[in-house]
C-alpha cells in the first residue's frame, strides 16, 4: 500500500509476473488485436461484446463483454498512455456497469522477451495501480491471474503430432 499526502486516499496496486511460450511481439498482439482478444478476455460465462482499439498513445480503447444468459453489459474504457511494440503498454482503466466507486486506475504490461534454445518465451509482468479498496483490488488481482491462465491457453503450442508406424 501507498500512501499519497495530502487528503487523497491511500493507493494499492497489484504486480503480478508471468512466463509464457511465446514471443512478446505474439503476446503483444494477443493484448493489442481486438480478434485475439475474444479468445482470451472474458471470463468462463462472459461473452465479449464489441471491442474498439486505437493502438496509439492518446488512443482510445473499448473492451465490452455481457454475462451469457441474463444480457447484462459491463465495459472497460481508457486510453493508451505508452504504447512500444512490443515491450510495453500503459493503459487507463475505468469500468462502466461495474464497480461504480472504483476510481480510473492505470494498467502498465512489460513484455521481456528470452530465447530458450529454439523456442521463444517472455516474461510478462503486469501492474494495476490506484486501487483505493483493498477488495476490489483483491477481486482484479485473481480476475488478472485468471485472464493469463487464459492466454496462456490461448498461446500455448500445439503439440507436434506424430504418425504411428502401421502395423506389420
């Protein structure tokens, strides 16, 4: 926790850190391309809705997503502060439809890339900052490492398939 002088309340953010087997510039793209992200950003029983990405510092960014069965809507909303393909990205984050006493909040990706022999992995480290209710934060804090077991399903390779010698 952090505290802020003044009459601001204090801030908490999240930090979380997670290797994938992928190169960042895939893994960018996963967290950048609005196709990519339906595969991996809602959670089990959510359905994305319409996502709209200005890729570009000031740029403007819409994630929607309605829970199945009952249409109810929820959207996070913000703009790009920091965007370099493809190591980092700093985001604004706001919902609309949720966690109406949640202050903007700013998401910062870092995306390190390493070469493992022939394959390629990258560490990703994620910070979710200004939190000002510890549960909240703790409820985006599992909602975060649930979203990268996601994409990491997501990325994870395809195993080789190998062709059984025929019988004799």
């Amino acid at each position: 926790m952090r505290s802020v002088a003044g009459s601001e309340p204090a801030t908490m953010e999240i930090e979380l850190q997670q290797r994938f087997r992928a190169s960042p510039e895939r893994i960018f793209r996963a967290w950048t391309s609005p196709t990519a992200l339906r595969e991996w950003w809602c959670p089990a029983g959510w359905v994305a809705g319409d996502i709209e990405i200005d890729l570009q510092v000031g740029g403007a960014y819409s994630i929607a997503m309605s829970r199945a069965g009952d249409g109810g809507t929820v959207a996070v909303r913000g703009r790009f502060v920091e965007v370099r393909p493809p190591e980092r990205l700093v985001y604004t984050w706001r919902w609309e439809g949720a966690f109406a006493q949640m202050p903007e909040t700013l998401v910062t990706v870092e995306l390190r890339g390493e070469q493992r022999g022939s394959e390629s992995e990258t560490l990703l480290t994620l910070r979710h900052e200004n939190f000002t209710d510890f549960a909240i934060r703790q409820q985006h804090r599992s909602a975060w490492i649930a979203a990268c077991d996601r994409l990491d399903q997501v990325l994870a390779p395809v195993p080789e398939l190998r062709e059984r010698p025929a019988a004799r």
